[in-house]
C-alpha cells in the first residue's frame, strides 16, 4: 500500500524509549545488568494519519510524571512536514530480574529526571 505497517509502531517507540532514557544518562544495559527488567505493561495508539514508506518520522518522547511503580512514556510521530501522524504512550514496569517480582521505580531514574526537570526548567 506504499504505507509504515501499523505494527512497526511498537519497535519504533522501543528504539525512542532506549535513546530517551540514553540522553538522560541511563542505559537499558545498565538497569539490566543491575538487576532491574522493565517489561511493556501496556501500549496505547491513535493513528492520525499514515507514513509512507522511505519517508523520514521523527519521534518526540516524554515522561510527563515521576515514575513510582512503573514509568510512562508519550510519543508523538511527526511526518517530514512535521505534521502530528500518531500519538502514542507505554507504560513499563520496573522488575527484580532475580525474582521476577515488581520493584519501585530504581533511585537513580527518578534523580536523572529530577536532574533534566531543574536543568530545562520544566
């Protein structure tokens, strides 16, 4: 049909999870090899409009609130002409990887927000 595959949604947001966390110090390698696993608990979309293929998305991710169990994520895809395209949210758990048991959310997540916040004012 010449458009993105509504499922690729899923693995774009996954990459704009991992580089959110990235440009806030924090790496998915880090938590994990600390012990501490943060499944998908649910994903939500709204497709406004269509991508096509070879056309360039970008991305914008959010983490709106102070995580406490679990952490959300908001996304909006902008198409080259910078149009809204599809709005979208996760919300990940935070996991002992030994125990495969909920945990709060890790110390050093909430300091790298709290960091961000007071640095962009925000």
């Amino acid at each position: 049909m010449g458009f993105v595959y509504y499922g690729n949604y899923a693995a774009y947001f996954e990459v704009a999870r991992v580089e959110a966390l990235r440009s806030l110090g924090i790496s998915y390698k880090s938590l994990e090899e600390g012990g501490v696993l943060m499944p998908v608990k649910n994903f939500e979309i709204d497709y406004l409009k269509p991508a096509k293929y070879d056309e360039m998305i970008e991305i914008v991710t959010t983490i709106k609130e102070t995580p406490k169990s679990g952490i959300l994520f908001e996304y909006e895809s902008l198409n080259e002409k910078k149009e809204v395209i599809n709005r979208a949210k996760t919300t990940l758990v935070f996991l002992d990887a030994a125990r495969m048991r909920p945990i709060r959310v890790p110390q050093l997540i909430i300091e790298a927000l709290q960091l961000h916040t007071d640095k962009n004012g925000q």
